[in-house]
C-alpha cells in the first residue's frame, strides 16, 4: 500500500506526520521524501547513506552542421524549450521538460539529448526504517522528474510513506498520483482551509481517497470540521496544540520517540487508513 502525505499549504506539520507515522507502523514500512525542493524528514530520522547519486534529465542539443532549420523542433516543442530565430537554433535547458519530441522529429537527425545534472537522489535507513529522498539543485525550477525518480525507489513488499511537495503544482502530481490513500494535514485557520480546498479539488480529479489530520488543532476554528462534514472527508487525526510537540519539532525529534503514547495513535491513523482503503476496494470488487 501507497500512502502519500500532502498539504495544500507549506508548514502545516506534514513532514511530522509522514516521519511519525512510519515510524510508528514498524518493520515492513518505507519512506519517500518528495518534497525535493525542501527535504527535511532526514533532519528527525538521521539516517545513514548507502547510495548518493547525481540525478540528470535529457535535453535536446543541436549540431549546427547538420541542423537544415527546418523548424520542426521548434513547432513541436510547448514549452519553447528549443527554438528558431532566423537562422539561429537556441535551446533552453531550464525549460526542459525531457519529452524527447523534438529529437523524435528532426528529419536529419541534427538533435541528440545530453544530461542535465537536476539534483541528488540519496538512499539510506534509519536504523530498521528504509528512507530515500531527493534534493532539487539551487535555481532548478523542473522538480517533477526527480519527484518521479525517488518515487521509483519505492520496494514492492513495504508499506510506502510518501512526504509530498506542500501546495496543489505540478511538483505534488507527480508525488501523490498512483497512490491508494491521501492523508491531507492542515490547520485550523482561513488560510489553512483555503488551501485545504484547493488540495481537495486536485485529489478529486486524480479519483484518489483522502482523509483529514488536523494540526494544532483546538483553537475554535470550527469551518475546518463543516467543510469535511459537508465534503464527506473522514477526520482521522487531530494533533492538539501542545508545546511538547512543539518543542520536539524545533529539536528534530520524532513526537513518538519522547511522548510514547502517540505511536498508539499514529498506529489507529494507520489502521483507519488501511480499513478505508480496504473498503473501497472490497465496494469496487476489487
């Protein structure tokens, strides 16, 4: 099973709950840190590294003295990535987004695809707990690919913990699509739940279940509680506004490794995810 970790808005407290709730499933279990562009689950877990690897995505470059400026990869190309200006072929790597399109039609074959060097992929564990995560290089603006890179480290036989990118962009498509359960964590707050909105509508249209945790929870904000009400989205956690959670985060540390009755409740949280899951698929024949 695929559980992805997301937000509609950056520091609700979804790197918390991923790390927790990994943490408090046990052996079988692995996590993925998709947030490439601000990784952070390593910071609480402090893993070892067996694999660190450069990670590079093609882009098209053209030879010249082949290329007839016929136009073709240009026409093709959506994201104006390689472009013709008179007799002038450029390209623009850091729109690039490795389609292959132009490669595909250029009737010389003047256009070859050279790695371009995106980020880091690191693989490790934390003690029993298998992490890999991925780190966006500075100025890089495609984050997508490397999301699908470290997605693709995901072993069959573990119950998969994905940190996804906070917001509703492409980035968090890429984290969260081909998952069989969404966690969505906000706060109880207009902003929070404007943004909740938004997540909702993107988890509708991939047809992916959700359900809601509420951190720093009990401050009498109550729209959050109708809005699930009236959007039939279960409430499976709340994390309460407490300064010893609070205190264990600016420390990065795990809430369950100093307050040990969490595991139990990041365990139900697991649980109601697993029956939730379970059920859809029994009502779909599945």
């Amino acid at each position: 099973m695929i559980i992805s970790i997301a937000s509609g808005k950056g520091g609700t407290g979804k790197t918390t709950v991923a790390v927790n709730l990994a943490l408090s499933i046990g052996s079988g279990v692995q996590l993925l840190d998709c947030d490439v562009e601000e990784p952070n689950a390593h910071l609480f877990l402090q893993p070892s590294w067996d694999r660190v690897e450069q990670f590079t995505s093609p882009v098209p470059e053209v030879d010249e003295e082949i290329c007839t400026r016929c136009g073709q990869c240009a026409e093709i190309c959506e994201f104006k990535a390689i472009t013709l200006i008179g007799d002038t072929i450029l390209t623009f790597p850091e729109l690039c987004h490795s389609c292959g399109g132009c490669t595909a039609v250029c009737p010389v074959g003047a256009i070859h695809e050279v790695g371009k060097e995106l980020g880091t992929v690191k693989v490790g564990r934390s003690g029993d707990l298998p992490l890999a995560t991925g780190e966006l290089n500075v100025g890089v603006a495609l984050a997508p690919p490397l999301v699908k890179r470290v997605r693709s480290e995901a072993l069959p036989d573990r119950i998969v913990i994905i940190d996804s990118p906070p917001g509703t962009s492409c980035p968090v498509i890429a984290a969260v699509k081909q998952t069989d359960f969404v966690v969505l964590v906000t706060e109880p707050t207009p902003f929070g739940l404007s943004d909740l909105k938004l997540a909702v509508e993107v988890i509708k249209i991939l047809g992916l279940p959700c359900g809601l945790v509420i951190n720093r929870a009990e401050n009498g904000f109550d729209e959050t509680h109708s809005f699930a009400s009236a959007e039939e989205i279960p409430i499976l956690m709340e994390i309460p506004f407490d300064r010893r959670v609070a205190e264990a985060y600016s420390h990065g540390v795990p809430i369950v490794s100093i307050m040990p009755e969490w595991k139990e409740r990041f365990y139900d949280l697991y649980r109601n995810i697993e029956d939730l899951v379970t059920g859809q698929n029994r009502g779909q024949g599945r």
